[in-house]
C-alpha cells in the first residue's frame, strides 16, 4: 500500500493510502492536539452534539443510573435547571437514582412506572440494605416525573449482576448477606446481547409513553470498586466498560437516523482518554477539575442559552494544566490548589451571605422608613379631614 503525505494539525506526516478512500478520516488527538483551542469540539465532541441546544432552565429533567449521573444532576441544579429528580418525592430514581448501576435496573423502573410490572423477588434493596420492596405510591411518584419529563439523561455504570436463579430476576445489587440465598442468588456478567435488548427496552419505552422526550445515554468512567469475579478487577472493570460502551455505540448507529431526539454525551470517552491523570489518589474518583471540565462541556452544546465556547475552553485548560502538574509533581501539587480554591468558595459564600444580609437590612430599614412616611401623610390627612370637617359645620 503506497504512502501518502498528509497534514494534521500543522505537522505533515505519512500515512497508508488505505485511510483515503473518498472520505477525510478523523484522526486521533496527539499531545500537541490537547492544546489546541478547537481541541473539545473536533476531537472531544465532534460527531455527538445536537444539531441545536435544546435543554432550557425550564426543561424537566429525569436523570438516574450509576454515580456518575448524581453529578451531571448535581451540577445542573447547582445552574438553576429543572432537575425533576433532585426535588423532593418518594419516586425511587430520586432516592436511589444514582443506585442503579446496570441496565436491568434502569429498565425496571420503567416497566414498573410505565407499565406496572412487579418483579417476582425481592430485588430492589438500598445501600444500607434497607428494602425498598414495590409501594404504589413510589410507582405512580415515579410514573409522575417520567410523565412529565421533556429529557431523560441515563447513565450506565457495570455490567456485573446478581441475580435470583429461580425467576432470573435480576437486583440492583448483590443482595445483603443475611438474606442471600446461595442456592438461588447468583452471580454473573450480562453479555454484550441483552445490554443491548435492555437499551433497545429503554427506548421503546420511553418512545411509547414520550415519545418527543430527548435521550440522552452517557456511560460513567467510575471504575469497579470490586469484582466477584475470579480475575483481577483492573480487567473486570475493563470488560464491564466495553460491553456498555459497545451496546450503547450499537443503539445508537442503529436508531440515531430514525430518532432524532436520541443522543450520547462521551463523559466517558474524555474523562479516560482527554487526560493522564484524572483520578484522585484512589484511583477511583474524578478529580474535580476533571469533572467541573466534563459537566460544562455537558452544558455547553446540549443547554440554552448554556455557556460560551470560551468557558469551556478556559476549564479544560484548567484542567489540562492540573492535569500536567500532577504528573510532574504528584496528587499534593493539586491539594494545595484544590484547598485553596475550596476556601475561595467559602469566601465567596460568606461575602455572598453577608451582602444578602445587608441588602435584608436595607431592605428593612427602608420599608420602616416608608412606613413611618406613609403614616405621616396618613396623619396628615386625617388633620386635614377633620379641620375641614369642623369648618363646615362651624
């Protein structure tokens, strides 16, 4: 295969023919790309942002799945938007949204919301091992907020399930151990097959009982803890990943065409790929530069009025620098920044606290004042009146 000379990013390289069929290929970032200013859109986001913005402050929002999707809620509620699942009910994927790791969960909640259908076992338990069980009024509180919400963000977490032998049921998560039956309650790894029936599950769904509603699946980079697997976690959590990266990548190439409102935002692909260092010292949990930089991406090209292009572009830097420090230096480069920039905030909270007080003050002093105003015109009225009350009758 003949070489060819091309130009990316400014350099000139060679490559094999067989890349150039008609079509100008999308080429992997390199070090010198992640600095560029058009680095998010054409290498972070190109290919995923909708034609328009469309999430207003107003739009209601359902937003549940893995951990990953309490900070895509967190953050937007923390911008005034309409977070249906940060408000105060007893709908499940508002206490225990950010529990349901895995696509069967996910689909269960709509099957039970949508069309009432109740899991045979037990399945559904809390972090404390506190049982949830099937109340009515949690359905229809959930039935409520799927109703009424104009955009469903869900976020995919593993692919590892427990799971009730007996009726294939499957849990939110390994059953408590003084309730687990091993005789009945075992463990396993959804395949590849039903993470896709389950996605496609979640569409038809939603499409039936919402059927203008915007979708928008994300997949969370937060690793495995664990693994009940025999194998190392490090692969585990490499496999769970795949298998929910690839079902979702194959829902959407089938359906993108023929539903215009159904989306996927890559927090996945650039928390593991944008940076070298993106995991705080367990090796587990975004860094908050990292994620303040994923979160307004989110808000950049899916909400209106949203945020600029150079908002954006000033937090990757950010973070790109933190990112670059930590390398150099180790995770206390950035404690020291991040501890900082922590007591900035309580600053700012104090000085915002304290202007609101004296605003109050002000506010209270002046009404005193047109209150005493208004009794004096009022008194001097009431004179007025009497004196030419008396004169009539003198």
């Amino acid at each position: 295969m003949p070489l060819i000379e091309v130009e990316v990013d400014g350099v000139k390289q060679k490559m094999s023919g067989s890349y150039f069929r008609g079509e100008k290929p999308q080429f992997y970032p390199e070090d010198r790309t992640l600095d560029r200013d058009y680095v998010v859109d054409r290498f972070f986001m190109k290919g995923w942002s909708p034609a328009t913005s469309f999430i207003k402050k107003s739009t209601p929002i359902v937003a549940f799945g893995s951990c990953f999707a309490a900070n895509i809620s967190n953050y937007l509620h923390a911008r005034d938007y309409n977070i249906l699942t940060k408000k105060e009910n007893k709908a499940y994927v508002t206490s225990m949204g950010d529990g349901m790791v895995h696509t069967h969960a996910i689909r269960q909640q709509f099957e039970w919301a949508w069309e009432n259908k109740v899991p045979k076992a037990d399945l559904w338990v809390g972090y404390n091992a506190e049982d949830f069980g099937y109340d009515e009024t949690a359905r229809l509180e959930t039935k409520r907020l799927f109703d009424e919400a104009e955009v469903f963000i869900i976020t995919l977490g593993l692919s590892e399930i427990w799971y009730d032998e007996v009726t294939g049921e499957v849990f939110w998560r390994q059953p408590p151990e003084n309730r687990r039956d091993p005789s009945r309650h075992k463990f396993r790894v959804a395949t590849y097959e039903e993470t896709v029936e389950n996605l496609h599950a979640i569409h038809r769904l939603i499409r039936t009982h919402r059927p203008h509603a915007a979708i928008v699946f994300t997949v969370s980079p937060i690793p495995l803890r664990a693994t009940f697997r025999g194998i190392s976690c490090l692969s585990a959590n490499a496999v769970s990943k795949a298998i929910l990266r690839a079902a979702v990548d194959q829902v959407y190439r089938e359906l993108h065409e023929l539903d215009a409102n159904l989306f996927y935002f890559p927090s996945y692909d650039m928390v593991m790929h944008a940076f070298n260092h993106q995991w705080t010292e367990d090796r587990r949990h975004v860094y908050p530069h990292v994620l303040d930089f994923n979160m307004k991406t989110f808000e950049r090209y899916f909400c209106s009025p949203g945020i600029s292009d150079d908002v954006v572009l000033k937090a990757y830097t950010r973070a790109r620098q933190l990112d670059l420090r930590i390398g150099r230096h180790g995770h206390a480069a950035v404690a020291s920044v991040n501890e900082e920039r922590r007591k900035l905030k309580i600053e700012e909270r104090k000085a915002a606290r304290a202007l609101a007080a004296q605003k109050k003050r002000e506010e209270k002093k002046a009404s005193r004042v047109l209150a005493r105003a208004r009794s004096r015109v009022l008194a001097r009225a009431r004179d007025t009146m009497t004196n030419l009350f008396a004169r009539q009758h003198n």
